[in-house]
C-alpha cells in the first residue's frame, strides 16, 4: 500500500541523512508550490497517473523521478511494490542511474462553433 511504502522511504532515507517531504499528489491542495524547490529526487507511489503527476512536479526543478508501480499496468513507473527496496538502494547509493525521457506537452481545444 502506498502509505506504508512511502512512510518505509521516508524512514529510511531520512536514516541516510535527506530531508525528506511527503505530500499526497492526489490532494487538491497539494499543488507543485508545496514541493520544495531545491528538491533531488521524487519517488511517486501508485499507477501511470500519480507517476506523470509527480513528472509535471518535478520537471521543473530538475529533480529525478522514480516510480513504485501500485496500479495495474504501471507502464511508466520503473518499479513494482515488491522491487520497492532495489529503487530506494539506488537513489541512495548510485545517483548516475538516471534514464532520460522526452516529455512532451499537448493541449486540446474545441473549435469555437460559433464561426
């Protein structure tokens, strides 16, 4: 469960000596101001969607991203539940394993259908 994930990661990477920051993607309130802006790495848990929420946070800052899958086909999410410690080992112990992505934003609007 994603919770007990995050609080588990929260423990050990403030053991390691980080300042860690837990905030809840789902929230209305949580909105990108509410994530520090001198962050180094975000790890988002839960399905395609929280990972590509967590992506829009991060981009901006130029931190890294890594996902714990929790949904049901977690394409984007690098990790499933059961490979939680292997992300968290390597954030912390190797920080060039980076992939990088090609982020790509569209907008889509109705024609005006008055003209």
């Amino acid at each position: 469960d994603a919770q007990r994930l995050a609080l588990d990661a929260g423990a050990l990477f403030g053991a390691a000596g980080w300042s860690v920051t837990e905030s809840l993607l789902d929230d209305d309130r949580n909105e990108p101001d509410s994530i520090p802006h001198d962050v180094d790495t975000v790890i988002a848990f839960g399905g395609d969607g929280t990972f590509l929420e967590a992506v829009r946070i991060a981009h901006p800052r130029g931190a890294r991203v890594g996902g714990i899958n929790l949904g049901r086909l977690g394409y984007l999410a690098g990790f499933e539940a059961a490979e939680a410690e292997d992300l968290f080992d390597r954030v912390l112990n190797d920080p060039t394993s980076v992939t990088e992505r090609t982020m790509v934003e569209a907008t889509a609007c109705l024609a005006d259908q008055g003209n």
